[in-house]
C-alpha cells in the first residue's frame, strides 16, 4: 500500500427498503463492536440529520453523512477518510432501499455510495412473511448492478427455528445473521423522522441483539475485505479563533451536517454553542441557528430572554444564518394546535404548523439578491424538509433562488432582514460559503 493511500475496514448496511430493519442492524452493529473495544467511525447515507445523533451517541465519534448529490463524489471520499483516521472500523448506514436515489436513478443511493467507497455491503432483508422468495428477491438486488460487492445477508423480523430452516436450504450468500422479530427494538417516532438520541431506550438494546443473533466476526472480516482508498486529507486550516460564531445547540435546534461545523472552524472560527431556551445571547460576532423543533418548544423559547436579546443584536448588526427550526425562531411568530407564540421577530413573517409535510427533498440553488450578505451567483445544494407555512409580508427580499426546491415561495428562499438571512434549504456548506459567512462575522467585529 502506497503512503497515499489508507485501509480503513468498512461495511455499508444496506436495506431492501425503507422499514426494514437496517437502522436496528446498523446501530446494533455500531454498539456491538463499540463494546468490544473497537473504535467505530460511523456514517449515514444521505442527508438526514437524526439518524447521526444516534451513532455519535453510541460511538463516541461525531457521525458524517455522505451524499453525493449535495457532496459530489471527491467529497464523499474526502470526508470518509478525513473522518476515519484514528478509526479501526466505519460502519455505513445506507438510506432507503439499496438501489434507490434521486428521481428514480441510481444518484446518491446507498448503492452509488458504495461504489464511490469501494464498500462492501450488508443486505438487511424483512423475512416476515416468506421463506424461499426471500433468495429471488436476494438475487434481484445483488444482481442489479455488478459493480456492487454483496458480502452477505442479515435476516431480520424471523420466525421459528422452523423458518430459519426452510430459507437455510437455498441461501445464494452467506448469512451473517437471523435477528427475530422483537418489536421492542423499534424506535420512536414524530413527524421529521426518528426520536433524537436521548429520547428513548430503544437504541440501547439493540447492540445486545445484534451480539447474540450475528456473526460479528464474519462482519469484521468482510470489512477488512475492503481495498485501499486513495487518502484525501483536509486542507490547511486557516488561522484559527479570528471570529466568535454562536450556534444554537439544544432540543429545538439540533439539525446540523457536521462537515458544516468543521468547515467554519476551517474558516477561522471559533463555535460557541449555546442554548435559546435556557442561556443569554452570547459574546458573538455572528449567529448560525439550525434545524430542529422549535414548534415543540415554543413557549420556552416565547419566555427565554434570549429572543429580545436576539432581536436587539439583530437590530444592531450581528449576522445571523437561520435554516428551517431558525427561520421559524426569528420570524414574529409560530401558531401550533396549542397557540400562538412570540418568537424573535427579526425577519417579518409569521410562521404555521401543519398536519403534513410542506416540502421534502433535495435543493440546488444560488445567491441572487445583489443586497445579500453573501456573494450574488453563489451555488449551492442541500435538503428541505418541514411541516411548516412562513407567511413573508409582501415587500420581503429574498437572497436565494431554488433552481430544485420549494423554499418558501415560489422558489425564492432566504428571507434578507438587516444582515440576517434565513430560510427553509438546509445547506451542506461549500468551503466557499463557510468563508463568506466567517467573513461576515470578521466585518462586524471590526466595526
């Protein structure tokens, strides 16, 4: 192996589709091999935000997604041996079924990433229900597409020892685990996707499983399997601490793609993580508010002295980036099924709760507003995904225009207030995009 190259062992778990199983086997896997002493690196296809919680929770390393439509291929090789170094194992959660991407193609599949990588998989397949067809569908997804390397199979949501006999008569791969079916190891739900780690005891329990039902030895050896991946390092970091870059981190904004973090630190940043529910707005020179719930934390957030102090420091000058859970935070107001709430007031819009999902998927788009913080023709891609209305008043400005993509009307995004902008695209930062809002922050505590 030459120096340019490293051996990281790795496994991507992946499903038949959405439902079956791979987030009880891939956690497990994680807590299983965790409690065996091996450090695990974990990642999450795709570009889901609660999923990771639970494998940092587990692993003790902070969870990468990869996406190669918001990353690009070299991004995802980069960010996979970046945050690998250190590690004995990755463990790759995939998303939906193994094969499925964005509108109906192969792109950003559980499948396209591990091709990128090199990975071999793990398939997890529902048996409930069968017994011989569970090899016709084995074969249909190992043969898809040649370029995937198939290691073998977990069995989940099993039968009787009955069952277990009449599919270990015909299997085509090897079998790397019968997991029966146990409906406690299910993990609670609400309407953006999975309980947040910490929530709840489901994740808890399935590494026990997993232990007992699989062959984690065989596991590690088909992750050992895997060939050299050309090493793709960070690039120099620039001059660290110049700025104070406030993030909101707490129950109600929790929705942040690690690679955006590491990338303000790159930009010369300092990260000051603080709660608008119980802390004071802290010494900042700027302000980045995330995803999150704030619907479900609406009068903590109406009655913490956090808002008003948001609101004069916007008044002020202080840059804020708000995304999703923070455009709602700085509009005047949330209305839900238990009333209406008071919230920041710095953009002018007023923000509803509804009973089904508003906006879901990807984004591609680009700074369009000459008056923006940010650099006019900017690009940039991400997700959206939210169960909430943002009324704008009529001559609002907007600083993003969503070639792909909702935004908050008519594909316009980023509402522009004074020096906040905020909006409903969760954006996996560019380099380029890290630096102009680390610049932003330079401006202002210069003046």
């Amino acid at each position: 192996m030459s120096d340019n190259q490293i051996h990281i062992p790795r496994i991507v778990i992946a499903g038949t589709h959405s439902g079956c199983g791979k987030t009880t086997v891939a956690t497990g896997l994680m807590g299983a091999l965790t409690a065996r002493g091996l450090k695990v690196q974990p990642f999450k296809v795709g570009p889901d935000f609660i999923d990771p919680t639970h494998h940092t929770a587990i692993c003790g390393r902070s969870s990468r997604n990869l996406d190669p439509y918001m990353m690009g291929k070299d991004e995802v090789m980069r960010t996979f041996t970046s945050a690998s170094e250190g590690a004995d194992i990755a463990v790759i959660e995939g998303v939906m079924g193994l094969h499925d991407g964005i509108d109906g193609t192969g792109i950003s599949s559980t499948a396209d990433c591990a091709k990128i990588l090199s990975s071999p998989i793990i398939l997890v397949c529902d048996v409930k229900g069968m017994s011989r067809s569970v090899h016709a569908l084995i074969m249909g997804y190992t043969g898809f597409d040649p370029a995937v390397t198939c290691s073998g199979v977990i069995y989940n949501r099993g039968g009787s020892e009955r069952h277990r006999s009449m599919i270990r008569l015909e299997e085509t791969i090897p079998s790397f685990g019968w997991i029966p079916r146990n409906d406690s190891l299910t993990v609670g739900s609400r309407h953006l996707g999975l309980a947040m780690a910490g929530e709840g005891e489901g994740m808890e329990k399935t590494s026990a499983v997993i232990e007992e039902c699989c062959e984690i030895e065989g596991i590690i050896k088909a992750a050992s399997a895997a060939p050299p991946l050309p090493m793709r390092r960070e690039e120099g970091s620039s001059e660290s601490g110049k700025v104070r870059i406030g993030v909101a981190m707490d129950q109600a904004f929790c929705f942040y793609y690690a690679e955006n973090l590491t990338r303000l630190r790159r930009a010369g940043a300092d990260l000051i993580f603080f709660s608008p529910m119980t802390n004071h707005l802290p010494d900042v020179d700027c302000l980045y508010l995330g995803g999150g719930y704030p619907e479900l934390y609406a009068k903590a957030l109406e009655e913490s002295p956090c808002r008003q102090e948001i609101q004069k420091a916007a008044e002020g000058g202080l840059p804020i980036y708000g995304e999703c859970g923070g455009l709602i935070y700085l509009s005047r107001s949330l209305s839900t099924d238990e009333g209406r709430y008071s919230l920041a007031g710095v953009v002018p819009a007023d923000a509803e709760m509804k009973s089904r999902f508003q906006a879901l998927g990807y984004i591609d788009g680009e700074v369009s507003h000459t008056s923006s913080s940010f650099t006019k023709g900017l690009s940039f891609r991400g997700h959206e995904f939210h169960y909430s209305t943002v009324y704008p008043d009529t001559d609002t400005r907007y600083a993003f225009t969503l070639k792909r993509g909702k935004g908050i009307m008519d594909q316009q995004d980023g509402i522009i207030a004074g020096e906040t902008i905020a909006g409903y695209s969760h954006l996996y930062f560019t380099d380029r995009f890290a630096e102009e809002l680390v610049a932003m922050a330079t401006k202002y505590s210069s003046e």
